[in-house]
C-alpha cells in the first residue's frame, strides 16, 4: 500500500464555536475536504489546533454541562463540570467532541492520534 503524503492544517480555536470547531476538524481527519475522497482509503490531513482554551460554548452549556469519567471499576465515575475540566484539561473538551464525530470503526483511532491540541 503507498504512504499518503499527509497534509498539516492549523486552525485557531480562540472564540469559535465547539461544535462547529469540531465537525470541521473530523471532516479535515477523514479527508472529506480533498477531491479524491475514498471512504476505503485513510487520506484525512494532520490537524494542530491552538488556543483550545480560548473556545466557547453557545447558550448555558458552560455552567451546566458535565463531563463523565469512568475508570470501569464499581463507584469509579467522577463528574467533572465545563469549568473545572477547562481548567485541569482543555483540550479534553475538543478532543471528546471530535472522537464522536468521527466514524466508529477501526479508523477512529488512527485519526485521532492526528489530532494535535496545543492550549
């Protein structure tokens, strides 16, 4: 199989919408943006994101949003709130809203490890 020169995208997250932030960046890693899209062939772009701290949340999201975290133990789900988890982890929040934009199939891990979060 031939290697796929990889294409590096960089966008700026500061004062962009998560969600909108994260469909474009899941179109950028399954390489639905290029011409010569094979949904067979993994051809999807390198992504660096920057100022993942600086994205924002439409509505009242930001106050009442929860995240969980299991570590698949009996008891062993913590709930961390938008603002705390911005604080501890920001690149946590795109990372987990892109995950579940992309495709569930053995791709998916191969193209979030493509995804580059610089706060």
């Amino acid at each position: 199989m031939p290697t796929v020169e990889r294409e590096v995208i960089e966008i700026d997250g500061s004062g962009k919408i998560v969600g909108r932030l994260a469909s474009e960046i899941a179109t950028y890693l399954m390489g639905k943006n290029r011409p010569d899209f094979e949904p067979h062939i993994d051809r999807g772009a390198v992504v660096k994101l920057k100022n993942a701290d600086k994205i924002v949340f439409t509505g009242k999201k930001e106050e009442q949003k929860v995240h969980f975290l299991s570590s698949n133990r009996p008891g062993g789900i913590r709930r961390l709130s938008m603002p705390k988890l911005r604080e501890e982890r920001p690149g946590e929040i795109i990372r987990h809203a892109v995950k579940y934009m992309l495709p569930k199939n053995r791709t998916q891990n191969d193209r979030m490890k493509r995804l580059i979060i610089v706060t």
